[in-house]
C-alpha cells in the first residue's frame, strides 16, 4: 500500500453478487478518504463446475484462492461472504472490517409467492446447501429436494424458466391462431402480442427465457442477502423464513475484509467495523468451530445482540432432518467469547458432534459413490 495516495488493492471473486459486494466495501472506505482498486480472482470454487459445494473437499473452497494473494503480499486484502470462510485462518491474517450485516435470514422463492407450508405434497425445492435441505426436511418430510448450483442469477432463472417458457409458448400459439382465423375477429384471449408481454419482463426473466433447466423446481431457497444486493429481491414473490426457526448459516449477510495484520488492518477496521456484526458473527463463528462444522454439517447459528447478552439459537440436524438438537442460549456480551465456546462444547456433549460426524460419513459415501 501506498501511504502517500491511500490506495490499496483488494481481492474479490468475479461473480455479480461478489463484485457489488465489493463495491459496496470500496464505497465505505472510499468516503473515509481511502481508495480501493479491485482485483478479480477466480477460486477453487469458481472453476468447478459440477458439483455441490459441499462436495468441493475442503472448506473455503471461495476464499483460500483470494487470501494466498495476501498472504503473498501481492495484494492488500480480500473481500468475502463471510458465511464462505473457514472458522480456522492463518495466524498473519486477520478479520480486519466487517461492515453492518445485511439480512442473515433464507427466503422461499417461488413462481407466485406460495409459502413453504402451502406447497403441493412432493414438491421440488431446490438447495445447495445441506443445511437449508435438512431444515427444509425437518419441516416438510415429504418435499422432493433437488440439487441447485450457481450464481444467484442462474438458480433464480432456472426457478422462473418454465413456467415463463410455457406463458410466452401459450401466447405465441394464440397470436398464430389468430393469425389464422379467416372470420376477421382480431380478439384473443390475451391483452397484450408476445413481443408486447417479452418487452414488460424485467431482465432477469428476459434472461430465464433462453434457458431450459434439466429440473422444474415448484421453489427454490436462497439467502435473502445475496437476492437483496443482487437487485433481484422486488421482482421475485417470495417467503421470509424466519431466522430463529428456519436458521441461517453462521454470518450469513455479513461481509467480511481480510488483511495482514497490522497499521492497514487498523486502518480498515477504524473505518469498516460495525460492532454489533462483529459480536454476533464473532458468536456464531466461535460456536461452529467448537463443533467442528463446516460446508458439510446442516448447522444454523444464528446471534442477535440485545442490550447486555447475546441471545444465540442453534440447529444441528441429520441430513436427511429427522434428527436435531437445538438450543437457545442467552450469552453475556461482556464475555461473549468464551460464553460462545462453552456453549459450542455443550452441543458438542449434547451429540451435536455425533450428528456432524454421521453427515462427514454420508457425505464420505455418497462420494464414493458418484
């Protein structure tokens, strides 16, 4: 970095969701007179292509490519969704900002709004993530759970795709036949020509339109994060689940801005840091590590500062959601800390351990397998 212009550069994935993340971070330090220049990054994560992330092998499999650039010196930080990173860093590195959290709840989008208990029996909802899929089975045996990978711009648009496809299909149909008629009558059953309806989409169902998904999913679940700052959220109907019963995946909503330690990370927490998020995803983060989850455990942590304690809720479930232990547990904020790793310890004591070491082993299998 260069303490003569105040400029530092800054790791970032390549996705849109990560890039307006990260303009997000470039902005806040940019009006404390500290200038950013982004790099893009392709990680381990980005360049696979076919399987779920919980089968990527390691934790961190969207941050450790971002980090090794700091960690060289080559670049001046990174920027991650903090959910991504792995509980355990290197001891050079350090959280240095983590600005005020986004919603850290999941949403059920659907084609027309239909909430989660409404769903038809069997219904397909698809998931990447084990923990969203044993919550959603723990509440819905009978639901049909289908993986779903990508960007949010893609698991939205093969969510909207067929029944946008069916919509213009029936209207390019009824625009022939009427094309057809040779008794003159110019009425048809709808108000509007295809191009007319097409010209109306917003652009995320202009862009549904050119796919054609393998799998027809009645729902999908998303964090509502990552559709909020993805622009998406106010075209799409969907469901807020709420994050004390269906819970979210430890700092979910939240961003987070490494760097070595040092003057700069000083620097960029004096600027960054908004002290709530960091005492709730502190919490949340301190308890999965003393379980012993990551990507491959359906664990939900979720910590809400209140006053003078921090009142913390987790699920830890079998995957396939028919086994759980939760608890609620009001934590003292003036020792939040340890009170997060006592806690973790007890659920781990509780058979929390036992249920997190079951999923390791299926996921084992299933592998194996495929």
């Amino acid at each position: 970095m260069s303490t003569r212009d105040e400029r530092i550069r800054l790791a970032t994935r390549g996705s849109a969701l990560a890039m307006r993340q990260a303009e997000t971070v470039k902005s806040l330090l940019s009006e404390r007179r500290l200038s950013a220049e982004l790099a893009e990054v392709e990680t381990t994560g980005d360049q696979i292509s076919d399987e779920l992330i919980h089968q990527l092998g390691t934790t961190g499999a969207f941050v450790r490519s971002l980090d090794e650039k700091v960690l060289s010196g080559e670049l001046d930080g990174s920027i991650h969704s903090m959910k991504d990173m792995p509980t355990d860093q290197p001891d050079e590195l350090v959280i240095a900002g983590i600005p005020e959290r986004g919603p850290p709840n999941d949403v059920l989008v659907t084609p027309n709004g239909t909430p989660l208990a409404d769903l038809p029996e069997g219904a397909t909802v698809g998931t990447a993530s084990l923990r969203r899929e044993a919550q959603l089975r723990a509440e819905r045996p009978d639901l049909n759970i289908e993986p779903l990978r990508g960007n949010v711009d893609t698991r939205v648009q093969k969510l909207l795709a067929p029944e946008l496809t069916r919509e213009y299909t029936a209207r390019l149909d009824a625009e022939e036949a009427d094309d057809e008629s040779s008794d003159g009558d110019d009425e048809t059953e709808y108000d509007r020509s295809p191009q007319e309806w097409f010209d109306d989409l917003a652009e995320i169902e202009r862009q549904a339109l050119e796919r054609s998904p393998d799998t027809e999913y009645d729902a999908i679940c998303l964090a509502e994060a990552g559709l909020k700052r993805s622009g998406l959220l106010h075209h799409l109907e969907y469901e807020p689940l709420r994050p004390t019963q269906f819970v979210p995946a430890p700092a979910q909503g939240a961003i987070a801005v490494t760097a070595l330690d040092g003057d700069l990370a000083e620097r960029i927490y004096s600027i960054l840091d908004h002290a709530p998020t960091r005492v709730e995803t502190t919490v949340e983060r301190t308890i999965l590590a003393e379980l012993g989850g990551g990507c491959v455990a359906p664990v939900g942590i979720y910590a809400r500062l209140r006053g003078d304690v921090v009142d913390t809720v987790v699920r830890v479930l079998s995957r396939d959601g028919s086994e759980e232990i939760r608890e609620t547990r009001e934590l003292p904020v003036d020792r939040y800390g340890d009170a997060a790793r006592e806690f973790g310890a007890d659920l781990r004591e509780k058979g929390g351990a036992e249920l997190i070491e079951q999923a390791r082993r299926e996921d084992t299998d299933e592998a194996k397998r495929s």
